[in-house]
C-alpha cells in the first residue's frame, strides 16, 4: 500500500513540476494572443476533461508503443521502452491532466487587470520583465490552483495509467489501482484505508483551491 | 517643434482627427467628457491601435501608412491615467521604482518630499487614499525621468489646498526635466497656471485656442 502511494506521490510531483512548465507559455497564448488554430489549440488542451480515460489511455499506448516514432526515439535515447513504465505514465499523466493546469492559469492571467499591463509597458517594462514582475505575481492564484488540481488530478488518476503503466508492482502501480486489487481481492481494510488517504489528499487539495481563489480575488480588486 | 502628431482614425463610436505640434512645455488638453482627450494621450503612449503618424524628438513613434508602431515600452514616457495602476503586492517604493534603468535613492528622496509621500514610502498600495495613490502614481510616472509626461487629470483626487503646491511641483520638474508635459484637465486653474498651451478637444476634433493663460501673461511681461 505505502508502495502504491509513494509511486501515486512521485508520479503527481513530476507530473505537477512539468506541467507547470508546459502550461505557463499555454496559458499565455490562450489568454492574449489571437492567431489562427487557436479554437483547435484550446480543444486539444480541453479534451481529456470529456475523453473517457481509456480512451485517451488507448491513444497514448498507440503513441508511445515500441514501434512508435515516439517509441523509437524513446528506445534510441534511453535504451528502454516507454510503455508499461513509470515515464510512459508521466508523459500520460501530463496530457491527462494538462486542462486542470492550462485553465486556471489562463483564467488568472485573464483576469489580470488591463491597466496593469498598459502601465508596465508605458514604464518600460519588457515582456520578459512584465511576466516576472506583473503578470506571475498577479496570477500567482492561478498558477497556484494549477498545481494543487493537476496534483489532485494524477493522485487520482486510473484508466489512463492503468492502459499506459499495467499495474506493475513497485514500478507503475500507483494507488488508485492497489485499490482496485484490494477490492477485489477482498481486502477490506487496506481498500478502506487506502481510499481514506486518497480522500483526505483531494480534500485538503480542494480546500487549498478555494481558500487561494479567495486570496486571489481580493489582491486583484485592491488598489 | 519637438513632436508632432497627425491622427486620422475611428476608435469605436470616436472620429479622432487632429494635427498637433509641440515643444519642451505643458500643454492642457480640456474639453468636454467624450471629446477624445484620454483618447489622444492614449494614442501618445502607444496603447490604442491608431491610424496616423507621430514623431518624436526625431524618431518616429508612429507611422501606419509604413504598418511602423513603436511600442509604449520603448517610448521611454511617463504616464499617469486615473486608475493609477499601483500593483498591491509591491510597496510604494518599490511601485515608484518600476521600469526604471537606474536606483538613485536622492532623486527618489527629492520626489517624495516634493509630492508628500515620504511618510508613505513602507506602505502597500491599500493602505493608501485616493489622493495619495495618485500622488505615488505621479511619483512612478516621473522617477525614470522620461522624455514626455502624459497626465490624466493628475490632480483629481487631491484636496484643493494641496493642489497648487503640486502645480509648482510639476511645473519645476518640467523646468528642470525639461520635457513635454501633455495633461489632460477640467480645472480651469490647471490651464491658467500652468499652461503654455491649451488644447481643447470636441468630438475628437483639436480647437486649437491661443488662450491668454496667468503664464502667458507673466512671458510677456
């Protein structure tokens, strides 16, 4: 069981740190810039939110399978395979999971106050200059509720990591799927305990989510 | 003439169209609510996507019949408009000092006490009134000194004894800065102290007026 948990946690962390990465220059394209593709784009990153997991799940094992171009490459560089591993769920995880981080950032950055962003670039400030200094603290909220929802949201996960990963022990079995086994192997209370801890980590994460939004919006109505 | 400004465009419901030219001095842009005058500093500053051309102290800032824009940032220009834009996480030290290239804690000093905001200086922008929130805001416009000032009633929010002390304050700092002041206002006393132009603006039309300002008077004198 802590096996379980501990690869759920290490799966969530690493999910959580790329995604951040990933969806900051997402977010930022979504919320101020208009270009042609952009419906496309803003569908691509909201499909996993109605895509059964399977289904998605299905997908990724097609696009990351040993013969794969994906797979391939994966295979040149690292002398492994990509599926039914610990990465392969990562890469999984980050398209799974990929509108839980993209949509509060975009919202945060939206919400910015335009008047904020004229005055940076009337003092001169650069882009690079105007996300450290106005933008990222502004959208700190957002940036913060992207990471407790994409942690809460990979914690949590099963169909998709259970068509990428399987379920092998101490590698890809994270505790969503131990909780499956114990249920139908009848073991009650590890089940119970198991399902406990995941409550608990998507209760404290949800109450993060709201008490940050809170916080958010009164820094943004201040003067 | 330092800068020049020909604007012919359509912003929504306004027919901005004028032809302007100005030196090192300040200029009152007034008028009535709707005539176009936060328009025209808008269009100064680069944030509204306008039709036209402008120049500046030889460079070019506008020139749509090329598809050229000079972004604000790199107008090097002071900007105070009536939501002052103090970001709430940020001191007011650190909001004055936003944007600029240089740290120079005497000219920082210097401005303080002539805007009265020493006292405010470790404050964060929701501890601050109205009036002070502006005079910070004035404080950030002028501390990189830029090479124009483009003011939104830069004094609506302040009691009137403090008024004419802010007069003189920025009519000294436009001495010594020696730039272009362009402020829009609809106090009277604004453009008879202070102006050495006087803009009035009607549906996005210049009336230019030769209007015989108290500084007028006091040059000729």
């Amino acid at each position: 069981m802590i096996e379980s948990l501990l690869i759920s946690l290490q799966l969530a962390l690493v999910t959580t740190a790329i995604l951040l990465l990933i969806a900051l220059p997402l977010a930022y394209l979504l919320a101020f810039k208009s270009f042609r593709g952009r419906t496309v784009l803003e569908v691509i990153v909201a499909l996993p939110l109605v895509l059964p997991p399977t289904v998605l799940g299905y997908y990724v094992l097609l696009m990351i399978a040993p013969d794969s171009a994906v797979g391939r490459i994966w295979d040149s560089l690292f002398d492994s395979s990509l599926a039914f591993s610990f990465s392969g769920m990562v890469f999984a995880s980050l398209i799974y999971s990929l509108p839980f981080a993209v949509q509060p950032m975009q919202q945060a950055l939206r919400a910015i106050p335009k008047s904020w962003l004229e005055m940076a670039a009337t003092q001169g400030l650069s882009l690079k200059q105007t996300l450290f200094q106005v933008m990222l603290p502004a959208a700190r909220g957002g940036v913060l509720v992207a990471a407790a929802l994409s942690f809460a949201h990979t914690m949590g996960e099963f169909g998709v990591v259970l068509m990428v990963g399987g379920s092998i022990p101490g590698e890809t079995r994270v505790a969503s799927i131990a909780l499956f086994e114990f249920v139908e192997m009848q073991q009650a209370s590890e089940a119970w305990m198991l399902a406990l801890i995941l409550l608990a980590v998507s209760f404290v994460m949800l109450s993060l989510v709201y008490t940050i939004n809170r916080k958010s919006l009164s820094m943004v109505g201040g003067r | 003439m330092k800068g020049r400004i020909q604007l012919s465009t359509r912003l929504g419901s306004m027919d901005l169209k004028l032809e302007a030219g100005f030196s090192d001095e300040i200029i009152i842009v007034s008028g009535e609510n709707g005539a176009g005058k936060t328009t025209l500093l808008r269009c100064l500053a680069g944030l509204e996507n306008v039709e036209g051309q402008i120049t500046f102290s030889g460079k070019v800032w506008l020139d749509s019949s090329a598809g050229f824009v000079l972004p604000s940032k790199n107008r090097e220009i002071g900007c105070l408009w009536t939501d002052t834009a103090l970001l709430p996480w940020l001191g007011v030290e650190k909001n004055i000092i936003l944007g600029s290239a240089f740290e120079d804690s005497v000219w920082l000093e210097e401005l303080a006490e002539l805007l009265e905001i020493t006292d405010l200086m470790q404050r964060k922008p929701v501890m601050l009134s109205t009036g002070e929130a502006q005079r910070v805001a004035l404080a950030r416009a002028i501390y990189r000194k830029p090479s124009a000032l483009l003011l939104d009633e830069p004094f609506s929010a302040q009691a009137p004894a403090i008024r004419q002390r802010l007069r003189d304050v920025l009519k000294s700092i436009q001495t010594r800065l020696m730039i272009p002041v362009l402020m829009v206002s609809h106090d009277l006393e604004d453009a008879e102290n202070l102006a050495d132009q006087h803009w009035r603006m009607r549906e996005g039309r210049l009336l230019k007026e030769i209007v015989d300002t108290g500084k007028n008077r006091m040059k000729q004198a």
